[in-house]
C-alpha cells in the first residue's frame, strides 16, 4: 500500500466513524449538561 493510497483509506475510514459519532454523542452531551443545568436551578 503506498503512502497516498493509505492517506485516502484513513481519510475514508475516518469520515465514516466521525459522522456517526457526532451525530449521536453531542446530542446525548447536550441533553446531559441541559439535565444536570435544571437539576441545580441553573435553568
């Protein structure tokens, strides 16, 4: 595998994983810190 071949391959890969990732945690991070904000009468 040469250099630019393997660049694409984790560039692909990586795009793959990352979109799901934000897709599902920083909403779950949001609803967390909108959570723990209420319980203290922050909001």
């Amino acid at each position: 595998m040469t250099q630019a071949s393997a660049d694409v391959f984790t560039a692909a890969a990586g795009h793959r994983s990352g979109l799901p990732t934000a897709a599902v945690f920083l909403p779950v991070q949001l609803a967390t810190v909108w959570a723990m904000a209420r319980h203290k009468g922050v909001v």
